[in-house]
C-alpha cells in the first residue's frame, strides 16, 4: 500500500521546520538517496534525502509552508503497482513518535536522514484490498516492532527472510530494499548489539515568570516593535534555560600573560605569509585547550545522564555569532591538527555557519567549547556550559596592565582575563583548576604546543 513520508528531524532541537521547496513533483520515480526536497530546520537548510525507491504519489504540503511539525505527512510515495487510487485520506498531524522513523532524536542519538513513517495511508473507502499487500509489522522475540518498509517486508515474506536478523540501513535502523536484498536467510545481524540508551535526566520545570500578556499589559502605551521568535531562537532559549536550571554551574577564573604568544604569533604570521595563512589568538586558544584535554584526561568528558563518557580525542566546540542566534562548530581531533589546519578548518566552518550551511555532524558533539568575547571588547564573562560538554571557557579581551614582574619590579604586560564554566556533575573544584592550569601554561608559553 502507499507509503506516508514524514516531515524528518534533521537535527536534535527540530521540533518544526519549513519545507523550502520540493525538488519533485507528482508523477516522479526516484531511487533510494535521489533528493526530495530542501527543509530549514533551527539550525540551517538540508536536502531530504529518498530512503524507498518508487513514484511521488501526492504532495501534502506545499514548498514554503512553515511551522511543519516533525512526522508530519508530508507526501505518499506509491510502488510499483500502485496508482494515486490508491491514495486514502491522510490526516495532516503528526504520528506518533513510536509509529515513525522520522522521530526527533533524543540527546544522543543521530538526526535522521529520512523520514518514512513505515505505516501504509488507508485505502478508500470501498476500494478492494491488494493481493500484493506488504506483511503486518513484524516484531522480534521481545514484542519490540521491526520497522521496515513495506516493500521490503514484502521481499522478506517471498525470500524467507527473518526481518529481525537484518540490520537496517535506513533512518533509525529501519530495514530498507538493499537490506532485504542482500540479506542471506538465516543470517544473523553483524556487530555489537547497541549499547541501552542512558536514562534521560527530569525535565528541568517550567521557570515562572510573567506571561507574555502580562508583559504585553506593562508596557501598553508606550511605542514598541514586537519581533516573533524564529526556530532558532526558540531553540537557543529553552536550551540554555534548561541548561542553567538543570546543570550545576561552577566558575574558575584565572588572568594569563599574552605577550609571549604575541610576539610568537607574529614571527609565525611573517613565516606563514607565503601560503597566504594568518593565525589568530583564537586558533592558539584552540590549540590549548585542546592539548590541555589531553593532559588532563579526566576532565574531557561529558555528562550522559546516568553516566560519564570520557573521551580520547580533543574535540572543541567554538562559539561562532550569526545573524539571529549562534552555532557552536565542533573542531574534531583539535590536539592531533597544526595551528595553520585549525586555523584554516575554523574559517570555513564559521563562513559556512554564518550562512547556515552546516550539516549537523559538524556542529554536534564535543566535551569542551571556547566562547571568545574578546574582540567585542568584553573584559571578562560567564559563559552557559551547552550540554552535555563538561566545560566551556568563557574569553576576554587581552588588555594592558601593569603587573610585578618576576624581579618584584612593577612592568606592563598584556593580560587576558579568562572563565571556566564547569558542570560540578561531570568536573571538580581540583580537577577543573587543573584543567585551566594547563590552559594557561600553554597560552603563556606558546612554543611547547609545537613540541
């Protein structure tokens, strides 16, 4: 029977996006990873990718259409066989999150590429049922349901296959054609079972507060413009309330002496003009962090609800401002790459940020994340630890002072004063002093990050 596709979550925070614009039409065949459409979620545009082959049956919502929540029908793809009578009515709200494999992901989930809800519209009303028809959703031994497609449940039903012994390659492991296809009977599922899933941390409760009619009321008479919250502002809100509710935030602070690294910085940037590279304080900052995670083991990790993952890679996330709101791109594997490859890898990720271009695998993850206020002229701040990092170091702008030297003489040197946000849950008063420890010696002696 036709096939419901499903507004997908592309990202973890989708909760609705907008379908930009189809990249097909009714009455076209497509295959298996052909692009369906362009969605903006809170985060940027993607393409939609095709998970079943067969033939766009109906169109349900119109390209442009905003607020469309996830699971959403959103267009019927017909198989082979199967004609737009076929098509029953299909309800426009959403399916429930357990009937779909388009559902939102959880913290520690994947976004997913498709959006198939596996479930088959219902025939109209009177129209005599397909001979063809694909099996009932099947279930393993625990009574959990295998999604699958339906055709491919129904190349399963001819074959002889046992759908729980194939691994899917679709959308939350849902069993696709090329599954199905290549699977041998009686062939067990290859690799480890997925490890059970954290239980998610309580729902921080709702912050009190004036409603937005009482706020409204305070200010009536008086000349205001009232801007409407786009997706990522939304998102930015409630994730940094939640964030600030629920993580128990505590501050290190600690002043670090610039001027080596000045003077390192700009005998690098002379040697460095020939390949057309220009490293920043910020590339350095990066770098530090980075081999400072490696030195201090235990702090590079993140919370996972009833659990602590500790990673080996340094992945640093960066605070990048944009039009609206702000990204956080993840530099993977920062201790192993050179100043210049970060330098060069944090240029493209932040022009792309800035025009919403990139895909969520760039900007999800890490254990540690820079926000760098510097340059905006800001001194000093706190900055709100984004979950599930462990810690985030908040950058200020690198300034004059007179400070006792080593001599006990009074000179000027350029001091920048730096916080550490730390999540008490994941990190200790010691162990974060440590952590910036390290920062701080790397920063103030530039050259040992090239040892």
């Amino acid at each position: 029977m036709p096939t419901e596709i499903l507004m997908p979550a592309l990202s973890p925070t989708m909760e609705e996006g907008t379908l930009a614009k189809w990249l097909v039409k009714e009455g076209d065949e497509v295959n298996s990873g052909d692009l369906l459409a362009e969605i903006e979620t809170d985060k940027a545009t993607m393409e939609f990718e095709a998970v079943d082959e067969g033939t766009i049956g109906k169109i349900l919502i119109e390209e442009g259409s905003e607020g469309v929540k996830v699971n959403t029908p959103i267009a019927v793809l017909l198989e082979e066989g199967e004609s737009a009578d076929d098509i029953g009515e299909v309800s426009a709200e959403p399916k429930p999150a357990e009937e779909g494999s388009g559902t939102q992901p959880g913290p520690e989930q994947e976004p997913a590429a498709g959006g198939y809800s596996g479930e088959e519209a219902a025939p109209k009303s009177g129209a005599p049922a397909s001979d063809t028809k694909a099996p009932a959703a099947p279930q393993d031994a625990d009574g959990k349901r295998i999604f699958a497609s339906p055709l491919a449940r129904r190349i399963a039903a001819d074959k002889g296959l046992d759908l729980s012994q194939i691994e899917g390659s679709g959308p939350r492991g849902r069993i696709v054609k090329v599954d199905v296809e290549a699977a041998q009977p009686g062939k067990a599922k290859t690799g480890e079972a997925p490890a059970k899933k954290a239980d998610e941390a309580p729902k921080a409760a709702a912050p009190s507060g004036p409603s937005a009619s009482q706020v409204a009321a305070m200010y009536e008479g008086r000349d205001y413009e009232e801007v409407t919250l786009d997706g990522m502002r939304k998102t930015i809100a409630a994730r940094l309330t939640e964030a600030k509710q629920s993580i128990p935030h505590f501050y290190l602070r600690r002043d670090i002496k610039l001027d080596a690294l000045l003077k390192f910085r700009s005998q690098l940037n002379k040697q460095l003009e020939g390949r057309d590279v220009k490293l920043s304080v910020n590339d350095f900052i990066i770098k530090a962090c980075a081999l400072a995670l490696q030195s201090v083991p235990d702090a590079n990790a993140v919370w996972a609800g009833d659990r602590l993952l500790k990673l080996r890679p340094s992945d640093v996330a960066v605070a990048v401002t944009i039009e609206g709101g702000l990204f956080t791109p993840v530099l993977k594997d920062a201790e192993m790459k050179s100043l210049s490859a970060l330098s060069a890898e944090m240029k493209d990720l932040a022009g792309r940020a800035r025009d919403r271009k990139l895909a969520p695998h760039e900007y999800q993850g890490g254990s540690f994340a820079v926000s760098n206020l510097g340059m905006f002229g800001i001194d000093n701040f706190d900055a709100v630890i984004n979950p599930p990092h462990g810690a985030i170091l908040a950058v200020g702008a690198g300034v004059k002072k007179p400070v006792v030297g080593a001599d006990g003489e009074l000179t000027v040197a350029t001091v920048m004063s730096v916080t550490l946000s730390v999540d008490h849950r994941v990190i200790d008063g010691a162990l974060g002093a440590e952590l910036l420890e390290q920062i701080v010696q790397n920063l103030e002696n530039p050259m040992v990050m090239l040892a």
